[in-house]
C-alpha cells in the first residue's frame, strides 16, 4: 500500500503486479486512549428544545462535547454536575456559582422548530472569569450565533458549532465538520474492500466504491470534491479519480508496472504520482489539464510517496537512495534533491503541517514503527505514538491532530493523536480492518 505501509507495501503492490436514519449510525467506534489533564474545562450545558416532537433531530450539546473532547483540547463538564435550572433564565443563570464548578467557560443553546419544519439553533459562548467580574453581561460573551436550517442538518449545523466555539476559545480555526476517507477490508463479503467517506467522528459513513481487488492510497483534491486512489480491480494498479458529488470515476493512468500514492498539488491542477513504467519506480507529476506526465526524479533507488509542500513550488518524497529509506526534498522542476531526515535509520511517509515548518511522518525508533513530527529549522523529531506498526499518518486541516492507521489484537484500525502527542483516541472497524485514512481539506 504505498501511501499507508511504505516499503512493506510497495513490495505487496510488486507481488500482485506480477502475480496477477436521524441519528446516524458509525461504521467506526471512538474509544478515547488517553486524555490531557490540563485541557480547556468547559460546560456544554443541555440544549433546549423547543418543537413538536418529543426529542430534537440530533442531541446537539452530546455532539458538541463528543467534538470537543476528541479534539484534545477541551475536556466538557460531565451532565451529572450541571445545575437544575432554566438556562435561559439570564438573572439565574448568570447569578449561579459556575466558579465553582472549576468551569473557564460556558455554552448554552437553543433548538427552536418553525412552522415550516425548519430548525433554528441558536448558542452562546461565555467566559467564566469575566462573567462573575464584570456588571454589563455582554462583555463576557466570546460568540453569539444562529443558523437556520432542514432538520436532516442538524448534525453538520452541530459540527459548524463545535468548529465556531473551538476558534473562539482556541484562535485555531476548528475541522469538525470536514470529512474523512478510508478502506475497510472484510473477506467475508463478496467485494471485501470498501472505500468509505464519513464526518470525522464517523458518522455519516456513505460507500463510495468497492471492489474485490485492493483499494488504497486515497488522496483528498484541494476543494474536497475529488478523491484520487489506486484500485487494482483491473487486475493491476491504476490511479483512479472519484468525483464524491457524481460518482463518476476516470482511470488517469494505468501504466504497466506501479501507478500510486497520488498527491494533489495545492491548486489542484497536478498530480504527482509514482510510476514505474521506465524502470525504477520514479516521482511523476500530472498536469490534469494538459494530462501531461513529467518525470521529477533520476535515481536508481525506490523513490515513493511524493507529497506537496504548502506553496506548490516543491515537493517532498521517500526514497532509499542513502540505504535506508529517508525523506527528500525536490523543486517542482526535478531540481535541487535535498535530505531532511537525518534521526533513525527509517523515516517515510511525510507530509507538510499547513504552516511548511513542521512535517509529520513514519518514523522507526527502537524497531517499533511510529508517528513523528520534524521540525525543519531544527531538526529535531518528535515521537507522538505508543501503538506500533503505525502508517499512512494524515494532518487535520487546523494542524491539530493525526489520523493514522495501526494494528491493534492482530487487526488494523485507525487511531488519531493530537500533535503535541498528549491526547489519543482509536477508531476501530465494527466488523473487518479499515486502513489507509486520509483526512479531509476545510470545505468552503
């Protein structure tokens, strides 16, 4: 699987080459693995709800601190803690003792159901520390909001106000409401590998494809509409495009020997690629509009797993052209091959933090194969993962965490760790193995 197992991958895809409801359900489990002790403390307290049917469309305030939580963050008051009050009741509610409840901030919200059918939600954000301070309330409101919307919404019109509350504590702008891609693999079924597209707390999984042959190695387009991968249902590698609004697929190439990790530019426009049509396998890039290919690297070594560098202009790679596979930076124009790694005798796999100073990548440490970061200033790695057999590590757009895949009681799931490597979460497959994530970019 060359964007997700590297080199054992790589050798996988040369034997086969040559061998020839309302509340939505989750194909994924959260199971959160370990917490940070000095998270943000917030109350989530209990939406209102004010419409004809008993219970609201979704359980607004669960998925808000569901959200906030997994984010690593935040840790929200438990509900059996929070007052018995009317929350919209502002002389009780800004008169009660939040203090002491060791609470720095508050969230109160509001579903209201039109006449139309519609919902409204309605919340407020508010810092504790000011609230109890100060005489004139409004100044200890950090976020004010309402959005109008169907019901069938009401968990994305959720996530947008666990992204909004997120920004307005934190400055980062939040991810919840982008998505996520992954494979499942369940040989008890008669196309035993599966590519899925879910919000990123795996609700709302929706199949995109599958097939009986492998599917790995997916790659968000920059506007999130497109999704490149590699399928080998034509009984080799092919580089696959998906368009997630109509389905329609387009074989981009389907050389003889390897076609795979394919990596978007950032305006969208070119694909890199590994190819192995001239020998070695080698970095293309493919000009989707001219659907020319122009061949970067020259070495007789393994070169793989190209991805962009925030500005476009260059390129960073894995290759073992020093003995051990390392990761490389190229010019766009094939110029200019620079080493970046220097710690450990395997790193591979990398892709850039938004920001280009930092990278995430596999990282060998003790024979136990890991997710790292590397600063490039400095150099200096650090080690975020207690799994083992960790690969194909991809960024949250914010910067905040890492969605990777792992092995956990001899199958493989995914797991995320924030990047400061304090907070952990798995999600495991229900039923089978998933692999090879790839997580969303911000939706406009």
């Amino acid at each position: 699987m060359i964007r997700c197992g590297v080199w054992r991958c790589l050798a996988y895809l040369l034997v086969v080459i040559f061998s020839a409801s309302v509340y939505s359900q989750s194909l994924l489990e959260i199971r959160i693995t370990e917490g940070v002790d000095n998270a943000i403390p917030i109350a989530i307290l209990p939406v209102v709800w004010e419409g004809q049917s008993r219970f609201a469309p979704q359980p607004v305030d669960t998925i808000v601190s569901s959200d906030l939580r997994r984010s690593g963050k935040f840790s929200p008051l438990s509900r059996a803690k929070f007052p018995k009050m009317d929350f919209f009741n502002d002389k009780a509610f800004f008169e009660y003792p939040w203090r002491s409840l060791n609470v720095d901030w508050l969230v109160r919200s509001r579903l209201q159901e039109l006449a139309d059918g519609k919902i409204v939600l309605s919340y407020e954000v508010y810092n504790v520390g000011l609230m109890q301070r100060v005489a004139v309330f409004d100044e200890s409101m950090a976020l004010r909001k309402s959005f109008r919307f169907p019901a069938k919404d009401t968990r994305y019109v959720t996530h947008r106000m666990s992204d909004s509350i997120f920004e307005a504590v934190t400055g980062i702008p939040g991810a919840f409401t982008t998505k996520i891609t992954y494979v499942t693999i369940d040989y008890q079924r008669e196309y035993p590998f599966q590519l899925y597209v879910a919000d990123v707390d795996g609700f709302n999984s929706r199949l995109m494809f599958k097939s009986k042959e492998p599917l790995m190695s997916p790659s968000w387009s920059p506007q999130g509409d497109i999704v490149a991968y590699v399928s080998f249902e034509r009984g080799r590698p092919s580089i696959v495009l998906h368009n997630l609004q109509t389905q329609e697929r387009e074989f981009v190439t389907s050389y003889p020997g390897i076609n795979g990790a394919p990596s978007w530019s950032p305006n969208g426009q070119n694909l890199a690629m590994v190819l192995s049509k001239d020998g070695n396998p080698e970095i293309y890039v493919l000009d989707l509009i001219t659907r020319q290919t122009t061949r970067l690297t020259r070495n007789r070594a393994i070169d793989t797993e190209p991805s962009w560098a925030p500005d476009g202009e260059s390129l960073i790679f894995t290759s073992d052209r020093g003995g051990r596979p390392q990761i490389y930076r190229i010019n766009k124009d094939g110029t200019n091959v620079e080493r970046l790694t220097f710690t450990g005798n395997y790193n591979a796999g990398a892709s850039y933090f938004p920001d280009g100073k930092r990278l995430v990548l596999v990282h060998r440490a003790d024979q136990v194969f890991h997710i790292a970061t590397l600063d490039l200033d400095s150099g200096a790695t650090q080690v975020l993962t207690k799994t083992h057999l960790d690969e194909s590590p991809s960024l949250a757009p914010n910067g905040s965490m890492i969605l990777y895949a792992t092995v956990s009681g001899r199958r493989q799931i995914l797991a995320a760790v924030s990047t400061d490597g304090r907070f952990n979460f798995t999600l495991p497959a229900r039923k089978g193995e998933v692999r090879a994530p790839a997580w969303s970019p911000f939706f406009n």
